[in-house]
C-alpha cells in the first residue's frame, strides 16, 4: 500500500463531493441537468509487468457526464417563459458569438428583442409585416411594437331570411329614410383603405312579384338600388340580376358588386362585394343568421403567446391575430460533447458534433411550452445519498493514508 492510491482517492473523491455539491447547489436553476462524476483505474505504464502482477496506482477523474433527462414542466402563465419538452437547446447570440441553453427565462429588452437575463438574444426565424415566417436563417427575435396595418373590406357576406309572408312595402318609391318604403333592413361596419370605419346600410324591399326582392346597399344619403333577388317556391337563393344603371355588377347567383366613397382621404371609389349566398325566403321572421366583412382597422399589439411549434403569435385590439417569429431549436448528436460555459450556456464542440437548427416538434426535435419553465432535473434525495457516499470514500481513502503512515512509523522504529 501506498501513499499515491490513497491520495489519487482522496483526490477522486473530493472531484465527486464536488460534483455532488454543484447538482445540490441548481436544484432550483431553471433547465439544470445534474452531472456525474465518472473514474478510472490508473495502472503503471510499463511493459515488462507480467499481466498477473500488476498492481493499480489509484483512481482519476475519467469525465464528468451530464444528464440531460427532461425535468419536470412547471406552468408559470408568464408569457416569456418557454420550456422545452424533449431534445433541443434553445439557440442564442451575444453579439454574434453563438450559445445554446435550456434555461427558457425570457424578457423584452428596450428595442423589443427577446432576451435571457444576461442580455443574449433568442435566435428564430423572423416573420414578415404580414405574419409570413422566413425560414431562410435564424436572426435575434424581434417583437414589434408598431400597428398592425388595417386591411379594407372587399366582401360582406350575408345569410338572412327574408320572411315570405311579409307584404309588399305601402310607399312604392324607396327611401331610406321612409320604413314603409321597404321590408328589412340591416347594416354592417367595413373599413376603407386606412383603417376608417364606414357604415353600410342594407335594405330588403318585397316586390309583388312571387318570390322576388329589391336589394339597395350603401353610406348612409348615398343608398342605390343593387339589384334583385329571385327565391325559389322552396324558400332558396335562386338567382340575382343587378341593377347596371346604377353600376352594379354579378356573379349572376349570389353576390351583387357595388362601390362607395369614403371621405377620410382613403382610396375611392372602394369596391365592395355583397355575397347573399345562403339567404332563404322562409315563413317565419325577418332575421340575420351570419354578417361578417373581410376588413380591420389598424390595432395595437395587445399580447402574445407561444405555440408549441415555437410560432409566437400577437394579438392586436382590433381582434387580429398575425405570427410575429418562430423560435427554433438545436440539437446535437452528442450533447455530453458541449462545452459548458456557465450561465445556463453551452458552446457547440468537435465533440458534440454540429447544431442540428430545425423548429420544435420537427425530426427529433423537442416541443415548446409556452407560460412554463423546466424545472432543474436535479433528484435531490439520490444526491444526498451519493454524498453519503462520496463522504465515506474520503474518509475510507484518508484512513488508507493513516494506515501507511503507521507502516512507516514501524519500520523508522526497528
């Protein structure tokens, strides 16, 4: 026995102690994998040993191995807390210097770029003014804190039921300001070129003829005649014939095109399309079964959320949704293979073989979980026991040491 085995085991021991103390010590840092100390036996290199004779030199420090077992997804309701359900890193840029980590605390810095705590922006695909992702290179993500462009309306789709046993209007010639001039009116609000609501009255006048109704649409003082439409003994939509005079144009079934003219220096004339497609001519009340228009004013970034293929989508006051970026995430065929730089980063190595930068929930790559975080996978009852463990083998190699020192002792004494 000697005093190189006895301190080549202290040594190892305290490198597990160490290893012990720092898994005990992120139990609670977010996105943490715990490690484990590996050895090996160390052996004299001499080759005229005889293999039966050899005797060991002690222990080394062989690697220190991480495991990156998913830890256990606790929900937040933060919208900047992302964590990830699988593999993956998520992928981030200091100023251009590359780092992958799990650690999915995230924040708004003053320019809007998604940031972890210590300033690292979140690399994803960036998405047009439209909401379309370009998937071409991953850049620092960005969310924007301009309007959302209003869209002008183009179609109003309405589905009524004009009722069939309703008589003709007493006054013949139309007014929109005379109720007794027609049967059935209602409106909806479309949006111009800037965003300007605009209100778009309907009337429903019935005309002796079986069957058969007048159509007028427009601004408030700027109505006109459409058109008219034809409805089957059965109560359905059967045709429309517009009213050219007046411009008005159709599809000769279902929708009749008209314009308007806002005045808030949007652009006119502003065509508009009123589809009729699913209005019946049914004995029972005058009524709406659906009205919608295809437009929006401009809206405000209300909030935004996180999806689980790391689309992050905004919602406007305006009641648009649109996507605002797509975070992406990293993978590597040998993760133990990562540089571990502190800070919840890695650096990409040799070792771990090259970024694998695809979108969550693609190949073998992990989902993403908005309003969450990934707890540290640290198991702080198996660490306490291993540093029971680790303690014992200190004090087993330390006694080694005594043991030859009292060897020593012995032989000074003869």
């Amino acid at each position: 026995m000697g005093y190189q085995q006895g301190l080549s085991g202290l040594a190892a021991s305290s490198n597990d102690l160490d290893v012990i103390g720092n898994n005990i010590a992120n139990a609670n840092t977010v996105g943490f994998k715990q490690s484990t100390a590996q050895f090996a036996d160390v052996y004299a290199n001499t080759i005229a040993t005889s293999v039966g004779n050899q005797i060991g030199l002690g222990a080394s420090l062989q690697t220190v191995q991480q495991d990156f077992a998913q830890g256990t997804i606790n929900t937040t309701g933060q919208a900047l807390n992302v964590a990830i359900n699988g593999n993956g890193f998520f992928q981030m840029s200091n100023n251009g210097t590359v780092t992958y980590s799990r650690n999915g605390v995230f924040q708004l810095n003053k320019n809007g770029f998604i940031t972890d705590a210590s300033g690292n922006d979140l690399m994803g695909y960036a998405a047009s003014s439209t909401g379309v992702i370009n998937t071409a290179q991953t850049v620092p993500l960005q969310v924007p804190t301009t309007n959302i462009a209003p869209v002008a309306t183009k179609n109003i789709t309405a589905q009524l039921n004009l009722n069939a046993q309703a008589t003709k209007p007493t006054t013949t010639p139309f007014s929109e300001t005379d109720s007794t001039s027609y049967t059935y009116s209602t409106s909806v609000t479309a949006y111009d070129t800037l965003g300007g609501a605009q209100t778009v009255n309907m009337y429903f006048a019935k005309d002796a003829t079986s069957g058969q109704w007048d159509v007028y649409a427009g601004q408030p003082g700027s109505v006109v005649k459409l058109g008219t439409a034809q409805f089957s003994s059965s109560g359905a939509l059967q045709g429309i014939t517009p009213d050219a005079a007046n411009g008005v144009t159709s599809n000769g079934t279902t929708s009749l095109t008209f314009n308007i003219a806002p005045t808030d220096g949007s652009t006119t004339p502003q065509s508009l399309t009123l589809d009729l497609a699913g209005t019946t001519q049914y004995g029972s009340a005058n009524g709406v079964n659906n009205l919608a228009q295809d437009g929006y004013a401009s809206g405000t970034l209300s909030n935004f959320s996180i999806g689980a293929d790391g689309t992050i989508t905004g919602n406007y006051s305006n009641g648009q949704t649109m996507a605002l970026g797509q975070i992406v995430l990293a993978n590597f065929n040998n993760p133990n293979g990562l540089l571990n730089l502190g800070g919840n980063q890695f650096q990409q190595t040799a070792a771990s073989g090259v970024a694998q930068v695809s979108t969550p929930g693609s190949t073998n790559h992990g989902t993403l979980t908005g309003g969450a975080l990934e707890a540290s996978n640290v198991d702080l009852t198996n660490q306490l026991v291993d540093l029971i463990t680790a303690q014992r083998n200190y004090q087993a190699n330390a006694q080694t040491i005594k043991t030859q020192q009292t060897v020593d002792q012995t032989l000074l004494q003869m």
